[in-house]
C-alpha cells in the first residue's frame, strides 16, 4: 500500500483528514463528530479503528469539536502543543462541559518533528489567531505530505516547508471581493483578512506564482468559505497561478468538501 490522503471534511464547520502508509494511519485534527467521522471514514473504505493517533492543528472548534469523543472510542495517543491543550481545555471549561480527558494525551513543541508508527511528523508554526497553531509535514515511504490550512498569511518560513512536497493540502478561503460585499460583520471580515486570519485565493495564487517549487502531484485546495467563496473561483484562480506547471503529473487540482469526504488520494 501506497501513502493516501483522505480529507474527510475541510471548511468553518469542521475539518478533519486522514495521512496512511503502510502501517500506520494518523487524523489530522477531529473538527466533526466522532460519529460523523466514522461515517465518512466508512464511506470511503477506511476502518477508524486503524487510525494510530491524532494530530491537532490548533485548538478552534471547526478543528476539535470531535477530539474528546474520538480520544475515548479510539483510545490512541492525541499529539497537540501543550499552549493549544490548555486553551482547548479552558473553552471546555468556560461552556461548562465535563473536563475532558485525555488518557494518551503527548505534547510536541512547534519546529520540532516526532515519530507515529512509520510517519515522521513535523510541525510548524503559523500566523493565525490560536494559542499555538501550527502547520504539519508528513513523510512515509518516500513521500511528503504538507497540511497547511488557517494562516493569514504565507511567510516564507512556512513556504520553505512546502518545498519538495508530493502532496500539498493548502488553504484557499475567501474571495477578497465576495468577503468584503458578503453577509458578515465588519469586524469578522477585519479577522477573516488580517495577517492572523485566513489566506484569500489571490495570496495563494501569489504563492503559487512566485515561491511554490510546482513539485507536487496533488495541489489539494482547502478550507473554502461557504459564504465568501465559491469553488469555481477558487479553482481558476490556483490554475491560472500554477499555469503550465499544471498537467496530468503535476499539480493536479483538488477541492476539498465541508459536506462529504473526498476519494482517498493515493501517491
């Protein structure tokens, strides 16, 4: 078995992935329910029960609201900062819902990299309003994976951990336009486009024109705002950036789904 990558949900009501090798299969933030998870998981062809662990991006709900139900049904190890446990554990506690409990719970500190079965995982930090958000790379079998999703912007450290990718899972959340006329209030459209908040698909077609090496078999476009985006638009913005780059070998573009989980991708 090859290096998959399953995105079961991407978008602000909940994001969750699955990154399998071999041997080892590891979810990549619980933003939707345990049994919502399941499900989708199910859907596609994957048993939940041969997940390793969970890794956690940050500590916002649309990427833990499933993390204490899962933690208990799956009873394998959750890796998150210990700044983004804390805050996670404080907003529990402020909505005064049952302290949750870990029982296999591993810190790891941003920068640095730690082992789940034969996946090398290493973390990064990002500019986003969290206690410590972080961007992640996985590498198995000769393959990396990059999951970048909730940054206001692309700072050339985090650029410099999407080269060489094989499969790059990256936010295109807004229209700028479509933001600035949509339904929300001044001060989430002043959050949504700050240097902390989510990067537009003009800032990613900028990445992609200038410091993306073009390396990647799958560019998996995440995160989409339902109601300041449109897939479409969001589509021809990365493919007119990638160009000629673009072909049946390389940068093959992907949208991820907030309503179904897509179709695992195999490298």
């Amino acid at each position: 078995m090859a290096v998959s990558v399953t995105v079961l949900a991407s978008g602000s009501r909940g994001n969750c992935a699955v990154v399998s090798s071999s041997r080892t299969a590891i979810l990549v933030d619980a933003g939707i329910s345990c049994r919502e998870t399941f499900k989708r998981m199910r859907s596609v062809g994957l048993d939940p029960h041969r997940l390793s662990a969970i890794v956690i991006s940050h500590e916002h709900s649309d990427h833990v609201d499933g993390l204490a139900v899962l933690a208990r049904k799956l009873g394998v190890p959750v890796y998150m900062t210990e700044p983004t446990c804390r805050e996670w554990e404080r907003t529990l506690k402020d909505a005064q819902d049952p302290s949750p409990v870990l029982e296999k719970r591993e810190f790891f500190h941003a920068g640095r990299g730690f082992s789940v079965g034969d996946i090398q995982v290493f973390s990064f930090t990002l500019p986003h309003d969290a206690a410590d958000p972080v961007g992640f790379t996985f590498r198995a079998e000769g393959v990396k994976v990059a999951i970048v999703t909730d940054l206001g912007y692309l700072p050339a450290s985090v650029a410099q951990q999407l080269q060489r990718c094989d499969l790059l899972m990256i936010e295109s959340n807004h229209d700028i336009e479509m933001l600035r006329g949509g339904p929300y209030p001044w001060s989430v459209k002043q959050r949504v486009m700050s240097r902390v908040g989510h990067l537009s698909n003009s800032a990613l077609a900028d990445f992609f024109s200038a410091e993306y090496d073009g390396s990647a078999t799958f560019v998996v476009l995440a995160h989409l705002s339902e109601q300041n985006n449109h897939p479409e638009i969001a589509r021809r913005a990365a493919e007119q950036a990638l160009g000629p780059r673009q072909n049946l070998v390389r940068n093959r573009v992907v949208l991820a789904s907030q309503a179904a989980a897509l179709a695992p991708i195999t490298l």
